[in-house]
C-alpha cells in the first residue's frame, strides 16, 4: 500500500499531461474517490466488458 502512495503525485502528473497534449481527444477520464466508487463503476457501465 505504502508503495501506491509513493506514486499517487507521479501519476497524477502523468494524467494531468495525457490530458493537456489533447492527443487522445476521444479518451474519457473517470476520477474515482474511494473503493466503493470503483466497485460502482465495474459493477455498472463496465461489468458487460468485463465478462
């Protein structure tokens, strides 16, 4: 777990570039705050790609 907080600014950056650079103007991005957002999500509008 310590390992993830590690990374959390470093990655935060790398989204906040992917964004910026507009190189992907179709890509979505979801920001998920907590499991239970994540688990809402996989179990909705993803759970048919994930089967």
């Amino acid at each position: 777990m310590k390992l993830a907080w590690r990374y959390r600014p470093i990655m935060r950056a790398r989204v906040h570039g992917v964004i910026a650079e507009n190189r992907y103007p179709d890509l979505g991005v979801v920001r998920l705050r907590g499991q239970r957002q994540v688990d809402r999500r996989l179990d909705g509008p993803l759970a048919r790609n994930l089967r």
